[in-house]
C-alpha cells in the first residue's frame, strides 16, 4: 500500500516525505533480510505490514498474507526506483536504493522455480493483489513485479558500476505471465476461472508500466469493468488504478464508464473522507486516498515517471 498506492502521488507533490518512505525501506532492509531468513527464503523478503522497525506485524488472522502476499517485496523495490527515476540521483541509488533493489531481486530469483518441461519460471502459493486469492500460482501480478524487480536490479548495478547476477535475467526472461490466446486477456493467475478474467490484470499496465498488446489491454479493462458493475466494488485501492490505464489507452468512453464507479461509493461525509470498502466506515482510507490522487496526477493528465524523468507521455 505504501510503495505503490501511497507513495506515487507524494512523490510528486511531496518529494521529501517521498524519500523518507523509502529510506525507512533501507533502513529496514536488515530487518528484510532477517525476514527472508526465518522464512527460508533468500535476499529480502519485506512485512505485508511493518511495525516501525521493519519486523513482521500483521495480525494472526491474517498471516496467511505475511507468508504469501510476496508482491509487497516487489512494490518495495519498484518504489525504490521510481524515486531515482524522478530524482536522477546516482548517488542516492548507488548508496541506499540500489542495496535494497538488489537483495530484494535475490528474493525472487530463488523464489521462483524453473520448469523444464515448459522451460519456464513460476512462483506459486501466493496471496494476490486481490487478497481473496489466497494460495494461487503465477499470479499475473505478482509475477509482472517479480520480472520489474529482477529487470531494475540488473539496471541498477549498471548505473552502480556493480556487476549484476545472471540469474536475474535468466529468471526475468522466462517469468510467466499467462495470456489467453484465445481470448486474448491475461489470465489473472494459473487456472483461474473465466468469471475472475480481466481482475487485477490492468495493473501490470499501470503503475508496472508494461505494454502487452492493446487488444488485449482492452479486453482485461473491459473484463475488470464487467467485474465491478456486477460484484460492487472491494477494496478501493484497486478499482480506482483501472481509469488511469483506460486513460493511457485513450479511450475517453471506457475512462468515464470506470470513473462512475471508482470512487464514490467510498466517499463519505461530513468531509467526504474515504472508507475501505463501500459497506464499511474504515475512514480515512489513506490507500484508497493515494490511488485517488494518482487518478489526477497520472490519469487525468498523462504524467509517466520515466527513464528520462517525469513527463507526459
């Protein structure tokens, strides 16, 4: 929640509070590390939630999540970077962003396991994105921020003057991402059911940054919209991302068609605050409150962070 919803609109309108997120990232990588250890994992592996000194704090009945929602590990990493794209500042990277980059890269290259009758990489037993998936394999999001994790490591020690390890790439490479060819859509995680097609896949568009196809792009968009007109909406983090990837797509008609249902059932009075969900009262939604801003600020007006800074796109 901090590094991908929370962090994104204080980096440009507060970039000193922005640095301070991930520097508490650096600061805690040790903490990370220890983590990753006890788990018997490699690297580092960080808290689906953090206690202020970067050990593991989440609530037993959610520990299935402290286990399994791995992607925290790579929203970490991608924050990281994110930062020195929009500051440009090498030593910054070399001193604080790039360690953390790094030993959380290590994390997913053992994570993963190579399949040689495919010849392929997967991750399996992970809590996705969309937290009710609980225990699924090659989760589409999951594993699009695994590959970011393992391709900006081996950036970063470029840019470092560090010699990246090999296996970071050969695991980027043959990362799975599972599309339907037939139907041209991402499935959102192996074996998934026709009913979830098109949850969470947008992601991977925005904020990961990846370009599948535009047809296919379309449809998980189309797909994720049919989800939310049906079910209602969950949790407000997610939803409120979809407009920013129909935006980038142009299309002004699938823009607004999500904008209907992207906030306001999350609003509340008297200072319209944000709650979790729309059945509850868990105000102020400080995730939901970021993924609101990131609407306007990357949505509304095409502002990418890239490798040439921050521009419109």
């Amino acid at each position: 929640d901090s590094d991908t919803w929370m962090f994104p609109p204080l980096l440009l309108t507060h970039p000193a509070i922005a640095r301070s997120l991930v520097m508490f990232r650096y600061h805690t990588l040790p903490a990370a590390q220890a983590n990753a250890s006890a788990n018997r994992r490699a690297g580092a592996m960080y808290p689906w939630e953090s206690d202020e000194v970067g050990n593991e704090a989440t609530p037993r009945f959610a520990y299935q999540n402290a286990l399994m929602e791995n992607h925290v590990t790579g929203d970490v990493a991608w924050a990281q970077w994110q930062y020195f794209l929009a500051s440009a500042d090498t030593p910054w990277l070399k001193e604080f962003g790039a360690p953390v980059i790094v030993a959380t890269a290590d994390f997913w290259a053992h994570r993963a396991k190579y399949d040689t009758t495919k010849d392929r990489y997967s991750i399996d037993s992970v809590v996705s994105v969309d937290e009710g998936l609980i225990g699924v394999s090659n989760d589409t999001y999951t594993n699009a921020v695994a590959r970011r994790n393992l391709e900006i490591a081996t950036e970063a020690c470029r840019i470092t003057g560090k010699e990246p390890d090999p296996l970071w790439k050969e695991v980027a490479g043959k990362l799975v991402i599972l599309v339907d060819s037939t139907r041209k859509v991402h499935r959102p995680y192996q074996n998934a059911p026709d009913s979830v097609v098109g949850g969470v896949a947008p992601l991977i568009v925005y904020p990961l940054g990846y370009r599948p196809d535009q047809g296919i792009v379309e449809n998980d968009l189309h797909n994720a919209l049919n989800i939310v007109e049906k079910q209602g909406g969950g949790a407000m983090m997610t939803d409120m991302l979809y407009p920013v990837v129909a935006a980038e797509l142009e299309d002004k008609e699938l823009f607004d068609s999500f904008l209907k249902v992207s906030y306001r059932q999350w609003m509340r009075g008297p200072f319209i605050v944000f709650s979790e969900t729309p059945r509850n009262m868990a105000t102020n939604f400080l995730t939901g409150a970021g993924a609101f801003l990131q609407q306007v600020l990357f949505g509304y007006t095409g502002l990418r962070i890239t490798e040439d800074g921050v521009k419109a796109v």
